[in-house]
C-alpha cells in the first residue's frame, strides 16, 4: 500500500478565500486577490501577508474575506470589517505581514466566520487521530 491510497489531496486543501485588502487612508488597494494571504485569526485581531508597502501603521482600511462559491463562479461574503493598522512586519521578500485591529465589524458575522476556520480545525484533529489508528 503506498502513500497515495491513504491519503488523499482534497484531505489537506484549507478554505479557500478572496480577500479584498483596500487602505481608506491613502485610497489604494491591493488588485491582485492572490496577493494577500490571511496568515492568523485572534480575538479581535487579523494577520495578513500582503505586498510590501501596501500600508503603514495607523492607517484605516478596510477587509473584506470572501470565499467562492461551490458550482459558481460568485463570491460568498464571509465577513468584512473596516480595521486599524497596529503592526508591519516586512518579510524581506516584497511582502509584509500586517496585523489590523477590528474597528467596525458585525459581531454574528465575526462569529460565524470563526466557526468556519474551528470547523476546519475539528476536521483536521479527527483526521490525524483516524491516520494515527
């Protein structure tokens, strides 16, 4: 037996997201979706990877996290927040990592959009547990 009959790719796919990073202080965004990755979900806290430069601390933006939608090629919002700036790390690649603290947000869709990543964390804990016999 080998690897490829106990494991399968789609096993190991994360959700996949659309995220709309758009700075309201200097009325730029990032075009390219592809380019900004969520790295971390805190309490009130998001970590993004976007491309350097993009924003700087103190600056408001706003976040909108889209998912596709399954047999279509439409978005399903998921949750979207206006957000303050409260950290930049540049990686030394062209991308920094920002951490946006949540100004402005509904709190049930908050909610629900938790739910989706602890979802997904629930699969993969009975996944490995089922792997480990």
């Amino acid at each position: 037996m080998d690897a490829s009959e106990v494991f399968k790719a789609e096993d190991f796919k994360s959700v996949r997201l659309s995220i709309t990073f758009q700075n309201l202080t200097t009325r730029t965004e990032v075009r390219d979706r592809s380019r900004v990755a969520l790295i971390e979900v805190a309490d009130r806290t998001i970590l993004l990877e976007i491309p350097g430069k993009s924003c700087q601390a103190k600056h408001n933006v706003l976040i909108k996290i889209e998912r596709p939608k399954k047999k279509a090629k439409a978005f399903e919002l998921l949750f979207d927040a206006t957000a303050k700036v409260v950290g930049i790390e540049d990686t030394g690649d062209g991308t920094d990592k920002v951490l946006v603290e949540l100004v402005q947000f509904d709190l049930e869709n908050w909610r629900r959009f938790l739910e989706v990543f602890s979802s997904r964390q629930d699969d993969i804990e009975k996944f490995l547990l089922a792997a480990k016999g």
